[in-house]
C-alpha cells in the first residue's frame, strides 16, 4: 500500500482530514460538554443571585394581619372582598408598584388593574420604622 499524505489537497485527503478532525473531536466531547454545562450553570446562579434582590415573596395573610414580627415580603388576602384582593407589602418595595400586580396577575393566573396604594400607619407606640403598604386589586373582566 502506497503512503497517503492526509495533509496533501486533493478530494481523498480531504475525506481523511475529516476523519481525523471527528476522532480527535470525539476523545473530549465529554470534557467539552461538561464544561459547557458547568459554564452555564455558573451563568445561571450568578442571573439569580442578581435577580434574588427583585424577588417577590408570597405569603398567605396570617387571621389577625401582619405584624412587626412577620417577614418582609407580600401578604396576599386569600378571600376576596367584593371582587376585590387586598395585598401588604411588609417592608420596603423591590420594584415599582405596577410590578406587583403584575405578579399578583401571575400568581393567581388571573389580570389584576389597582384600586388604591396606601401606607398603612403604625401605632403610636410601635418602635419601628418599617413600612407597610396595603394595595387593592381587582380583576380585569
């Protein structure tokens, strides 16, 4: 058999440097695409970690209302009166007030238009200077 030099032109050669490029392709696939998948992963967390600030969390309303000592987030009313969904917002807002009833809207799968805004006051004698906001919401028909 003649030597074939896979680095000459010509149509055989270039079917044998493909051969070649797949080969060698093939032994680190595997290294590659782990890389790749940790790659982004590592995108990934760092996305939510960035976005974790501007999280909205739900929570049910508790029977006697929110107090001091419940956690900053959103206290979501789970009965609605007349139509109408109550939301307290304990603590300051992440993001604007139209962006919480868009997630109320997609929280209960449902469009929401606001009612009202309005800052909830503290009793006299409460020592804290945390906010609570109460937004009323109704369904779009």
């Amino acid at each position: 058999m003649a030597f074939n030099n896979i680095d000459a032109p010509g149509e055989g050669n270039r079917r044998a440097r493909r051969a070649v490029a797949v080969i060698q392709r093939k032994a680190g696939a595997e290294g590659r695409l782990a890389a790749a998948k940790s790659k982004r992963q590592r995108k990934m967390a760092r996305s939510f970690e960035k976005d974790l600030g501007k999280t909205i969390l739900f929570y049910a309303m508790p029977i006697d209302g929110v107090t001091l000592r419940d956690p900053d987030g959103a206290y979501l009313n789970p009965t609605p009166v007349k139509g109408q969904r109550q939301l307290v917002i304990a603590g300051a807002f992440k993001v604007s007030l139209d962006h919480y009833v868009n997630a109320i809207g997609l929280f209960l799968k449902t469009k929401f238009k606001l009612i009202s805004s309005e800052e909830l006051p503290l009793m006299e004698n409460a020592l804290s200077d945390r906010i609570f906001t109460s937004i009323i919401v109704e369904p779009i028909e």
